[in-house]
C-alpha cells in the first residue's frame, strides 16, 4: 500500500448520558477522526482520546501534533502491510492512542484491498461477542439500580460498576442485593492506594467477576500484594500499556485477568500479541472500550473474536452512548446478549460520511511526504 493522503478529523458528539468516573465527568466525546488513502479507498480509524490527560497522558491536541509531526510522515515509504506499521512507529514513545487510530485505518485499507473482514485479517474465530455494560458513578444509589435494570432489560448479561472512595462498598453492596445473580464488576480507574485494602476486602464476598484497576497505574508491586489478600481475580487496564507490562504483571502474580484494549497499548498489532503472551500464561482477556463511536467499536468487535477473549467486553450498542452513531447500520445488542462481529471488507462502507461532516469541528489533510 501507498499512502496518498491522510485526513484528521476532530469530532463532537453529544453523550446520550453523562459518563463520570474517578477521574471526571464527561457529558459530550470529542476526539479524533483518521482517513488513510490509497488506490482509490478510503480508511477509518478512531483516536478515542479525551480532551484532557487523566486516562492517560494523551489529549486531543497531543494526537494531532504527533500524528501529524511523528506518525504520518512515516508512511512515505509504501507499507507492505498494516502489522509493519507498529515496528516504524516504535521509536515513537507512548502515544499509543494516536498511534492506534492511525494504525485501524491502515488495517482497515488493507481488508478492503484484500476483500477480508478485519476478522479474517487478525485471524479471529468467533461470529458473536459477549458483551456487559459498564455504569458510571451515579448521582444516587435508587438510580443507579433502576438504570442497571433497563440495561438488563435490554438484555446486556454482564454489568461493570465504577467505584471511588465514597462510592464504593455500600453501592456494590446494594446493586448485589438487588441482582443477586447479575454477573457483576467493578472498575476503580487507579481512585485507590494499598492501605484502603479493607474496602475491597470488603466487596470480597461479593462474587465480583473481576475488580479492574484498584491501584496507580504503576504500581504492579502494590497490585500483587492486594491480589494475595483477595480471592476476587484483579484485573489491569491503566497499567498495560505494552505487551510485556503483561508479562510482568502475570510473572508477579499482579492479576489474574487483563483488559485489552487496541487503544491503549498503541494498535491492533500490540493489542494481538498482548492476547497471544496471555493465552500462553493461561490468563483470560476481554476487551475494553473508551467510549468509542461506531468506528472504533467495530474495530474492537473484530478484536474480541480472538480466541483467548474469554471474558464479556465493554463493548455496549451504538445507543447506549450515543443518539445517532457515525455508521449504519449502528451495533445493536441480540436477543442472547452478544453483538455480532461484522463480516464485511472493512469499516468504510459502513461509515455515515453526512453525519461525520455535520459533527467535525476541525478538519485537514496531510500528504505523507509532506
Ligand atoms: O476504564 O474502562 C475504563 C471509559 C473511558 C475511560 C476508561 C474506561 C471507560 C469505560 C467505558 O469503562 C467502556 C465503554 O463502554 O466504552
Ligand atoms: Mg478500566
């Protein structure tokens, strides 16, 4: 493939809710579109970074800046294909978000070209993905429950919570009593430090699936220490940020269940290898999502049918965050609680260009030699 021309995009979209976790809340999504092109086709890829640095250290100005100055310029010379795109970007540190949605719309070139779904390219083997919902911190406890109720009435199988000191035992305390046998998990996005111990020995009774990310994204240690006082598996999100953070982690006993997801870990290359070091080790994946749109969330269903994604992902339908999403048609949920993984050639056919265009705020194309 060579790269013509690479469009980036910023784009808001109203939230349907506002999402609040332990580090903010966020009633609209901005972030950043790609469009590689090459022989006449058009690929999509998404940038799902926030507009500040608390997930992690990237922004959306920060992916602008690194995707134009650092990441497009690489494509000067023609990519045989979209796994070598990883290994020119990595004197590239970090900006790992930037470098996914770069890195999506090259695969997703490359299934076009080659007539593959994404499914096929990444050598994934399932036709459906299990999927839950994950809640944001909730103004009150009532409603907090009468939400988890229309989310499995929609018939979403698996719940996942987010906590912060003050919202925390007590709540999952009482969304337990009220669904006594909901597979349930809570995420506490790095809110707490080893000496609050007692509060997740205290949700240890509660037959949690996982609790994701109790500690600082550093702190492998302190999560090994706080995983021999649990029989509840950690799982991490924040601290795998390459695949052998993984290998690490699994070495030292500091979870027992990883989160991936593409984005974090800087595309659906490290994303594969970091399934490939866990299926080895015998840990269980399951894929996790950062409120993407349509684009991203079809990228991360292909991802999912990998065979070791043993786990329900945070993979939810296009409404669930959204009121019209950036493709049709949107991800609806089945009857069984799982979404299909698409068949198709790639994202683009799918993409809503007219919606795209209403909601860009900012837009302009950059040829790789420059
Ligand atoms: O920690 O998994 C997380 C959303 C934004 C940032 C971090 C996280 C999340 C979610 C939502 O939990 C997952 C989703 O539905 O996309
Ligand atoms: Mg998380």
């Amino acid at each position: 493939m060579r790269i013509e021309a690479v469009e980036l995009r910023v784009v808001e979209l109203p939230l349907r809710f506002p999402f609040e976790t332990s580090f903010g809340r966020q009633t609209a999504k901005r972030c950043i579109l790609v469009t590689a092109y090459a022989d006449g086709l058009a690929g999509w890829g998404e940038v799902p970074v926030f507009a500040a640095p608390l997930y992690n250290e990237e922004t959306v100005e920060t992916a602008w800046h690194v995707l134009r100055d650092f990441l497009i310029p690489l494509l000067q010379e023609p990519l045989p294909h979209p796994g070598e795109f990883a290994r020119r970007a990595a004197h590239v540190r970090r900006h790992h978000m930037a470098k996914a949605g770069l890195e999506a719309a090259l695969w997703d070139l490359y299934c076009q070209a080659q007539n593959l779904s994404l499914k096929q390219a990444l050598g994934g083997v399932r036709d459906r993905i299990e999927v839950g919902v994950s809640l944001g911190l909730e103004p009150t406890v009532p409603g907090l429950l009468r939400r988890i109720e229309a989310f499995v009435d929609q018939g979403y199988r698996r719940v996942k919570l987010k906590i912060r000191p003050g919202w925390d035992v007590e709540v999952v305390q009482a969304v337990r009593r009220a669904f006594p046998e909901l597979p349930l998990q809570v995420d506490a996005n790095a809110a707490y430090t080893l000496e609050q111990t007692p509060i997740f020995e205290a949700m240890d009774g509660l037959g949690l699936l996982m609790i994701e990310q109790p500690l600082g994204e550093a702190d492998l240690l302190g999560h090994a220490h706080l995983q021999r006082r649990l029989r509840t598996p950690l799982c991490l999100d924040e601290s795998i940020v390459y695949p052998q953070d993984a290998h690490q982690a699994i070495a030292l006993e500091a979870c027992r269940v990883v989160n991936i997801k593409p984005v974090r870990l800087g595309g659906l290359d490290a994303a594969r290898r970091t399934h490939d070091l866990c299926a080895r080790q015998g840990v269980p994946v399951w894929c996790g999502g950062m409120l993407e749109t349509g684009i991203g969330r079809l990228t991360n269903l292909a991802l999912a049918s990998l065979p070791n994604f043993q786990l329900p992902a945070d993979l939810s339908t296009s409404d669930r965050y959204f009121e019209e999403d950036l493709i049709d048609p949107p991800v609806v949920l089945g009857p069984d609680g799982t979404i299909e993984v698409p068949t198709e050639a790639g994202v683009a056919p799918r993409v809503d260009l007219r919606r795209v265009e209403r909601i860009t705020l900012r837009r302009e194309r950059f040829s790789p030699r420059g």
